[in-house]
C-alpha cells in the first residue's frame, strides 16, 4: 500500500483528484483573499494616516501682516512635496475674532495676541512675532503768536493730555491704560482717541493729540510711517521710555520687558529705549492630534528660513514655550518638535498595529472554529457511513447472491459520492480520506472475492442462494 495522496488518488481513477485539486485550489483562494484583505486594510490605513490634512487658519484683519504671513505659509505649503499639512486662512476682524473662532471649535488654528483673553482650548504652537510699546511725543510746534505747551518729557505728565492710539483695536486702548495705571496716572483723566492705521498719519500731522501710542514689530510700517509724520518744523519726536517694564511685566504675565535699538525708526530713537512687548502666538485647538501639530510645527520651522528673503516676517518666528508655568500652554505636539521627541510612524501605530493582527488572528480562528461547527454534522454523517462500509464489508463476505453484491457495490459507490463531496466542502481532512479508502479498498476486495466464489459454486446452488436472498426460499 502507498502513501496519502497515491491511496486518495485510487478512490476513483478520475474523481478524487479533481476534488482534491478543487480543495486546494479553493483553500489558496481563501488564503490569498484574506492577505490581500490584509494588506488593503494595512494600505487603507497608511493612506487615511498620513494623506494631507487641511487646517483651517483664523487670522485678521483683513490685509494685515498677519494675513499676509498665513497666505504666504498655505501657498509655501501646497507647494511642498509630500506635504502632510494643508492651510486654509480664515479672514477674521482681528486677533479676538480669531480667538472666539479657535473657541467655538470653527477654526483648527488662529492667530492671537498674547495680551489678550486666549481661549481655554488653546494650546501654542509657535510665536509668530514680537511686538513692542512704543510711546511718542511730537516735537512742539512752532506757532507764532501762541505759546507752546510744557514739553512732555515722562508718562506721569500725560495726565490731562490727548493721547492717540493706532490702529482700531481696543488692545492697544488697554495697553495704554496698563502703562499709565503702573504710573500713577488715572486713565480717567486722559482723553484716548484712536485713528485707523491708515488715518494715522494725517491725524498726526494735523495735531489732534499730545502723544501717541502704537504696538508692533521693532520695524512696523506702521509705527515707522506714524513718527516719521510726527516730525515737524526741523524737530523731531521724542519716545517716552517705560522704565517701569519689569514691573508691569511681573504684574501682567503677557507683557515682557524689551529695548527699541537706536535708529528703528529712521532716526528715531537717538538712543536705546526701554519698553514692554508682547507676542502674536499662532496656537492650535487642545483636541487637534498631536501627530497633526507636530507635522504643522516641523514644515513651519523647515520653511521659515526659505522663506525670509521673500517674506521677512516669517523669519521672526520661533518655537513656543515649552515650559510648565508658560502662559500659554505649548501643545504636545509642537513640544514633542521643539524638544526632538516627534513619534514615528512606527512609533504612533505600533499598537494599533499590533493589536490590529491580534485581532484578525482572533477572528481567522473565530471564523475557522465556526467553520467547523458548520460542518460538524457533515463530519458525523461521514463518521456512519464510514461505519457502514465497514458493515457492508462483512456483509459482502457473508453474501451468497451477486444480487445482493450488486445492491452493496451500488450503495458503496453512493458513500463515495457523498465522501468525496464532503472533501470538497472540507468537511474532512486529507487523513479521513485516507482512512476511507482503506476500508473501501478493504470493501472492494471483499465483494470482488464473494463474487468470484459465488460464481464458481454449481447453477442449482447459485439459484437456491439467490431464492434464499431475496426470501423466496
């Protein structure tokens, strides 16, 4: 007797191959659905992880710095090979607008002013540039006939004066009124006014305040343009310096000690001036992924100096405070950037990976178990007819007739069928099969020498046994 697949061949001479070949080949079918299932949810996931996300940007007010910078960053962007981080600019009205949108969960992430209300949800990203106090007096004017006012040389003598503030924001009214609180001077006893930055200097030249006030970058058009208005009839402003900065620093967390270096302004100021800043932060909603800010935070800081010669705000701006105690908090995602802790792809997904083939390893032997219970009953209606072969193979050699051995040949090829059939449908194994044509091999033989016998006995007893099989007798 041969082996396995020589005893399965010799069941039948054509049939049992092609149904052990149709086994194998739908066994292989099965196997390479479920890696290519595999592997398309391994692609579908690596595709969902790191496609490109769009971020919406708040930031105002329109035709700002601010704006310019943002625009600039999304266009930089999207023209990025393999860029994970998309932005799309949101034009508020300024930075509170910004900060109530970052608040109502509109926007992903905003531009806001250090000085002002922050949103509970915000967490920093970046700073994107720091601004200074810078508080002048025209020189006096040279008016015949009329006496000049006193020369106003220090804060304490605004009170009782105009004071003008550029630009529309109630921010730069509140500085202001922080800068004269620390000075002893009631902001109820100073006249505030403010012009539109684009007023500004035509108000100043026609002399509507005593002093004035902006805020903004070291080199602010802005600020440049306004004092550079202010010079009249030879002379030129003077900057109150704010002595006072480390103190209102340490009583107002928003606000930093600063100098305005000589010359920022033209000519102006002849000498180092100290005053207070404060920074534009671009800060990102406390529930947004930290993968997703710490690849915002790693293109921002990889394009900024790219970008300097072109647009020389963006290379003012810098990594976030990653302190405790900072006031605003920065997001773990620009901290893991700036302290050189960023995750991996590996790194982010290794346990979803993980447990991922746990899990379709559980549900392959969950579906293998249920595939097995189905066919249980299969398996147990094989199991008797395996038995009843084993019956008829006595019963074959007790038979007198080559009737009766013709009715068990033609029932033994019935099993055969429905043995073959449950192979197919993988109800049995290869090993059960084997089992079965021993006992079918056993049947064959059995049936071959009855009949041979029978066949040799005398034609009177030959029909008496056939009288006695069929109960004639």
């Amino acid at each position: 007797m041969t082996g396995g697949p020589d005893l399965v061949d010799s069941i039948a001479p054509s049939g049992a191959p092609r149904f052990r070949r149709a086994a194998q080949r739908r066994a292989a079918f099965v196997s390479l659905a479920g890696l290519m299932a595999v592997l398309g949810i391994a692609a579908a996931a690596y595709y969902f992880a790191m496609r490109p996300v769009t971020l919406r940007v708040a930031v105002g007010p329109v035709s700002s710095d601010d704006l310019k910078v943002v625009q600039t960053l999304a266009q930089a962007f999207n023209n990025q090979r393999n860029s994970q981080i998309r932005l799309r600019p949101v034009p508020t009205d300024g930075a509170a607008a910004s900060a109530q949108l970052l608040g109502e969960g509109k926007a992903d992430l905003a531009i806001v002013r250090g000085d002002l209300e922050v949103p509970k949800n915000a967490q920093a990203v970046a700073t994107l540039r720091k601004n200074v106090a810078v508080l002048w007096v025209p020189p006096p004017s040279k008016v015949k006939g009329k006496k000049a006012p006193p020369k106003i040389t220090k804060i304490t003598q605004l009170a009782g004066r105009r004071i003008g503030v550029i630009g529309r924001t109630q921010a730069n009214v509140n500085l202001l009124k922080v800068i004269l609180k620390q000075y002893g001077v009631d902001p109820n006893k100073v006249e505030i006014v403010q012009f539109p930055a684009n007023e500004a200097a035509e108000a100043i030249r026609s002399q509507k305040a005593d002093a004035y006030i902006a805020a903004g970058p070291v080199n602010s058009k802005i600020t440049t343009d306004a004092i550079l208005a202010s010079s009249r009839d030879g002379g030129t402003p003077t900057i109150l310096p704010i002595d006072l900065a480390e103190a209102i620093a340490q009583n107002n967390p928003a606000y930093e000690s600063a100098e305005i270096p000589a010359g920022s302004f033209g000519s102006v100021p002849e000498e180092e001036v100290k005053t207070i800043s404060f920074a534009h932060h671009i800060v990102a909603r406390k529930g947004l992924s930290e993968s997703t800010v710490a690849a915002f935070t790693r293109q921002l800081f990889s394009i900024r100096q790219a970008l300097k010669n072109e647009f020389p705000l963006a290379a003012k701006i810098e990594t976030p405070d990653t302190d405790k105690d900072a006031t605003i908090p920065a997001h773990p995602g620009a901290a893991a950037f700036v302290d050189g802790e960023e995750k991996t792809f590996l790194d982010r997904y290794s346990d979803f990976i993980w447990w991922g083939l746990m899990l379709l390893s559980a549900m392959g032997s969950a579906g293998a178990w249920f595939a097995s219970y189905l066919k249980k009953d299969e398996r147990n209606n094989n199991s008797s007819l395996r038995e009843r072969l084993l019956e008829m193979i006595a019963a074959a050699r007790k038979s007198d007739s080559t009737e009766e051995l013709d009715q068990l040949q033609e029932e033994a090829d019935q099993i055969l069928r429905d043995t073959l059939q449950c192979f197919e449908h993988g109800a049995i194994e290869e090993g059960a099969l084997i089992a079965f044509n021993i006992a079918l091999e056993q049947f064959h033989n059995a049936v071959a020498d009855r009949r041979t016998l029978v066949m040799s006995l005398p034609q009177h007893l030959q029909r008496t046994a056939q009288l006695r099989a069929t109960g004639t007798l």
